[in-house]
C-alpha cells in the first residue's frame, strides 16, 4: 500500500534531512513515503553516538520533557512524568493484523490489514507537522550474531529514541548491515499529535504529547509495526514487546525456533557446575527479583542473562541455546526496594530514565515499596503537591525505570554471547494464592508444553483490567504472542521433537501460596535459591522426587530449608493438592481450550485426560 496523505492538496518542500549518502534502497524509498504521509520538519538518522544521545537528552531538557534529577545521589539520570490516560501498555488498543482471521487466534484483536492500514494513514496524515521525524536503526541482541535480529523505527518522539538507545543497539553498524542486505523489519510510531493544525498554525508543545485514540498494529506477514497516539512503554519502544515478542514470535514459528517473555539466568553450584534458567513470568510477578536473585544459600550464584525476552533456537549440537535480544531492563518501579531486589536498586544508581515516579524535595525519586516510611513530602507523578495520608499513590503503580543491562552488578560477563547459553531448563511461574505447589517438575516435553498452556496468574499494573483478577497467561504470552496461541502450542510441541533427549527439562514455581490467615507461606526473594537448587539437583539426579498428580515436587527433606523458619504445616500447604479444586481447574482448562476450536493439539487434551485421572476423576 502506498502510503499518501489524503488530506494533502499541494505540494510542500522536502523535510530537512541528515541522511548519510549511501543507504539502503528499500530503507530509503520507506523514509521518503513516510516523510510524505506525517510531513515532518526535519528527519534525523541517528548514528547511536553518545554524543547523539546528550544532545537529545539536553533539547528534552530545555523543552520540559525530562526533569534532572540531583547528580548526587542520582546522576545522570532523569524523570519523564507521562500524560494521565497514558501509563501503560494498552491491549484493547492492540491489533494482530493477520490476512487470515483465525490466523490471530481468539486471544489476540484482529483487524483486516488491508483496512487497518487505510484507517491508520489517515490518523498518520500529518501527524508529525512541526516536530521531527527520526530514523532509528536498531539490532535486537548483539550486532551481526547468528540469533540476531534488525529493525527501524521511525518516531517523533525524543523520549522514545532515548529509551530505544538504552533498551537496543542503535546505530550505524545495524545501519550497515541492512545496507548488506539483511532483512529488517518496520516499525513507524507517531504520539498523534502535531504542532502544526490543518491551517497551518503552529501550537505550543506539552510535556508528554500523546494522542486519545490510540493504535499498536502488528503486520506479520510483511513484518512491519505501526503505533500510533501512545509515547509510554511497550506502546512505543517497538523493539520490545512489538518486535521482539509479537513479530518476532511470528518469525520464529516459520524459521523454526522461539521468541518467549522469559527471563534468562545462570545458576552455579559450589562445584562451580553452571546451569542455564529460563523463566516465563507474567509482568510484576517476580521476574526481576528472579533475574537479579542474590543467594542466601553459600556458594551458590545467580548471574542476571535477561530479565524480560529470549530467543532460543537450537545449536549445532542439537540442544537449545538462548540470547537475550535487549540492552537494557524497562523495570517496574514500585515494590523495588534495597530489601526486595537489592541488584536492581544497585542497578539504578545512575544513567537512568524514570517514568511517572514521585520526586523528593532534594530531587531524587522515590515510589511505594522503595522505603518503609514515604517522604513526608513529595511531587508526584503528576506534578501535584504529596503527602501521606492524602489518598492516592505518589508514583503510578507502572512507574518504569530504564536503565543499560551492562550496569547491573550481577550481569554475567558472557550476557552478550553471540551463541547465547545452553538451555537446562525452562520454568514456568505465576502469582497463585492457592492451588499451584511451591515447585514441580514436568514429567517429560509434553507435559511441560501443558503446564505453560495452562498457567494463569492474577492481574497486575502493567496491563489493563482489575488488579488481582485471575487470568490465563499461557506461557506468559498472552498479550504478546503475534499469532493464534494454540498453533504457538502445537510450535512448542515441534519444536520439543526436534530436540528429542536433548531438551531441556521443565518447572513449575509459585513463590506467592497464601495460608487461611493470608500470610505468604514462603520467604521468597533470596531464598527462592533453594528452589533453584533443588531444580539444579534434579538435573543432576541428585534430588529425590516423589509423583503428585500436577508432576513430580520434592521428596521428604529434599528441599533445602536449614535455617528457615518455615513451618511443617506451612510446608505442607505450600505443597498441598486439593483434587477437588483442579477437577475444577481442569472444567476451566477444557472450556479455554474449547475458545479454540479444532486447533488445540490433540497432545494437550490427552494431557489434561491425564491429570483428571491422576486426580481421581471417574
């Protein structure tokens, strides 16, 4: 489709342009039609220079976008307070524009691309009058490695190009190899709101421009992403959640390996035996206390790999490596604490953006979790006078920071790895109160697809809908998987025969089983090691499991608790199986597959057949 302002009836001048002299053909004829459509001012082609990076940073200093925070206690670093009806990913507003409907699934929105795209032209048409438009190349994972991807946003927004510099490799040398020929996928993004109306006159700027109507459009089959009217998170940064997750996703399917939401982690032992962990946790789960962990156990370690996205594919030895594709960590704020996530805090010292949290009055941030007594005054994200007891909360509770992977303490030297790690296993979590065991593992590839199919965890900040609602979240991928979720099933399924004896093995964990009193039954935090122990000991052999109808979990004294106060009745709970409450979870199970239709493999309805007779059902 050609991309034509419909509303444009006379030619104007070309946009100024910083355009180096030999590109891409393909590149440029994009830029050109998209410079046509939104009308731009200017186009920049960032380089992704540091000194690219301070003069964006200076110019959203001098235009109100970013506050300075104190270089004392946090230098380098910035806050950016977004728009009210802008803080967080909008799913209703998510659209997988798949030709085929059924193609999309029933967990995704679909739209007709064909028609999506002549809606989105007319919201585009314009939509950069008066600011600038630019191009920024990027790769997801390391620059030329073999499970590494490229792209190019186009954006008008300074914010975003600052948070896409942090979170990917920007510049030149992805430049250079999409002039090679590589393949890359486009990504346009405008905030919907020009400085320059219809008539032609120019209006003042805000400090978060940003659009009502908004659009975060995915094209599969030509690999292309448009966002239109949201400047926050993963509406806007389409590195992340758009291209590394949805797209991405899609990619992997037709090439034949996976793009997942799972943190990445290195575990050794004190024999210095290296274990390699993902883990697919819903957002606010627990995801970046699990892959910044500090151990309590003595001589045993956790290395930070990813703490959101990995690619896995199979290597050349037949078992399956994986690479986290992003730079930087785009972490939530509120409930990091030097007491919860000690990494993380360490993490963010400095040279970080932090979005929608409070601001103290020595100019440092602050949000709820972070201390155990709040300022007592504060600016909140909204710019409004705080104190306590006034009735709302002083950062959004999807408050963000985002911050280079380089600079956590605990980043593993290897983290960069053109090949990746080798995978030993996979872990599946959640936030369940009740019903899910502190840990199992699957009793082979099948079962393990089942319990990821499976997984449902209550409602967090991070996505629209009623915080603590219980929802599924198949591999916690349910906002984020770009095409029909049972055929991301049966992909699975594949993809574990083609692996065969060299797959790795899989878990389950619930860090979050409440008692009768509401009390959580485990410590959590640090001492989550002594699950990641016991899992490294299965893989071992060296740890005895016994069978429960869910999959195998600790034997008697297998699990290490020396020195922890955890009560044999609370260990028992955290263990408990009450068949007639997943005799019921198993009706659920079968009416979610049923939203299916005819594509559920058949391997997971004989999977769940298999757990109602482990549970006694007749």
């Amino acid at each position: 489709m050609t991309l034509t302002d419909p509303r444009r009836t006379a030619p104007t001048s070309s946009p100024a342009s910083t355009a180096p002299a030999a590109r891409s053909s393909e590149l440029r004829a994009w830029v050109d039609q998209v410079a046509a459509l939104t009308r731009p001012d200017r186009i920049v082609w960032c380089d992704g220079s540091a000194a690219e990076r301070h003069a964006l940073t200076k110019q959203l200093l001098d235009e109100g976008k970013l506050i300075r925070l104190n270089g004392e206690y946090r230098p380098g670093s910035y806050l950016a307070r977004s728009a009210p009806d802008d803080v967080a990913r909008v799913e209703s507003r998510t659209f997988i524009c798949s030709r085929d409907r059924d193609d999309a699934g029933p967990t995704n929105n679909w739209a007709e691309p064909t028609a999506m795209k002549a809606e989105l032209i007319e919201h585009f048409a314009g939509s950069m009058r008066g600011r600038t438009m630019y191009v920024v190349p990027f790769s997801m994972g390391p620059v030329g490695g073999r499970m590494s991807k490229l792209g190019v946003q186009l954006t008008d927004s300074g914010y975003v190009v600052l948070n896409m510099h942090i979170m990917t490799r920007v510049g030149t040398p992805a430049l250079e190899l999409i002039d090679a020929g590589e393949p890359w996928v486009k990504a346009l993004h405008s905030v919907g709101a020009p400085l320059v109306d219809d008539a032609g006159v120019r209006h003042d700027d805000v400090d978060w421009p940003c659009n009502p109507e908004k659009y975060i459009a995915h094209f599969p089959e030509t690999r292309e992403i448009w966002s239109f009217g949201s400047g926050y998170g993963g509406n806007a940064l389409l590195g992340k959640k758009s291209f590394a997750l949805r797209i991405a996703s899609v990619i992997a399917r037709d090439e034949g390996w996976l793009a997942e939401h799972m943190l990445l982690i290195r575990l050794t032992n004190p024999a210095g035996r290296r274990f390699h962990l993902a883990a697919a946790f819903p957002s606010a789960c627990g995801k970046t206390n699990l892959a910044m962990l500090r151990s309590t156990l003595p001589g045993w370690s956790v290395e930070t790999l990813g703490d959101d996205i990995a690619w896995l594919r199979q290597g050349t030895d037949g078992r399956l490596w994986a690479i986290n594709p992003e730079a930087g960590f785009f972490g939530v704020a509120p409930g990091t604490a030097a007491t919860t996530n000690p990494t993380a805090m360490d993490t963010i010292w400095g040279n970080t953006i932090f979005t929608n949290a409070a601001l103290t009055d020595d100019g440092d941030v602050w949000w709820e979790g972070m201390t155990s007594e709040a300022p007592a005054h504060l600016v909140d994200w909204t710019g409004a006078d705080w104190v306590p007891g006034i009735g709302r909360p002083a950062a959004h509770p999807n408050a963000r920071f985002t911050v280079a992977a380089a600079q956590c303490p605990s980043i593993a030297d290897d983290w960069e790895a053109h090949d990746g790690v080798p995978l030993d296993a996979i872990v599946f979590g959640g936030r369940r109160a009740s019903n899910v065991p502190l840990v199992l593992e699957a009793r082979d590839w099948a079962h393990g697809v089942f319990l990821g199919a499976t997984i449902a965890s209550e409602q967090t900040a991070a996505a629209e809908g009623a915080v603590g609602e219980l929802r599924r979240d198949p591999f916690a991928m349910l906002p984020f998987c770009g095409y029909n979720m049972a055929d991301y099933w049966a992909h699975w399924l594949e993809v574990g025969e083609r692996l065969g004896a060299s797959a790795p093995a899989m878990f389950q964990v619930n860090w979050f089983r409440k008692g009768a009193d509401g009390r959580f039954l485990w410590p959590g935090f640090g001492d989550n090691v002594r699950v990641l122990k016991w899992i490294a000991e299965r893989l071992e052999g060296a740890a005895a499991a016994q069978a429960s109808p869910l999959g195998l979990v600790p034997a008697e004294g297998a699990l290490d608790l020396d020195g922890l106060d955890v009560s044999a009745d609370d260990l028992r709970t955290l263990f408990a199986i009450d068949s007639g409450s997943w005799l019921a979870e198993a009706e659920l199970t079968e009416e979610y597959f049923a939203s299916f239709g005819d594509r559920v493999p058949l391997e997971l309805q004989t999977q769940l057949a298999a757990l109602r007779t482990r549970l006694g059902s007749r």
